[in-house]
C-alpha cells in the first residue's frame, strides 16, 4: 500500500480487483465474439489459442516451481 493510499483503494482491495477482472473478462468475450461474428476468425482458432496457452502457461509454471524448489533447497543453511 502507498504512501498515501488509503486502506481499501487501489487495487489491493479485493473487490475493485474483483471488478476489474470481471470488466476484463466480459470486453475480452465481446471482443472474441464480435471477431467470430465477423468471420475473422473462427471457433477452431480461438479453441487452439486457449490450448496453446494452458500449454505455455502449464510449462512456466512447472518451470518456475523447479527454479524456486532449486533456490529454496540453495538457500536453506546447513544444520549446526
């Protein structure tokens, strides 16, 4: 929290991060089903851009828990 940033504002405040998400969420869907509408793009690329990112996300995510396990175990002193 800032400086002077009151409690409850900004985004540390669950529920205006809660919002923000939301309003994220439904311009996203109204982007996409504007584009499919248009024939822009079709349904099939969409589902192949969401499989590749769980994919990417998946593997980052594997990747980022050995680095940290890796540092954790680096980190831990030795008993005395």
């Amino acid at each position: 929290m800032g400086k002077y940033e009151a409690q409850g504002s900004g985004l540390s405040d669950p529920a205006t991060r809660k919002k923000l998400y939301t309003v994220a969420i439904v311009v996203a869907a109204v982007i996409v089903a504007t584009l499919v509408t248009l024939r822009i793009i079709t349904l099939d690329d969409v589902q192949s851009f969401i499989t590749l990112t769980v994919s990417v996300v998946g593997i980052l995510g594997g990747v980022v828990g050995l680095v940290a396990a890796a540092l954790a175990r680096a980190n831990v002193d030795p008993p005395k």
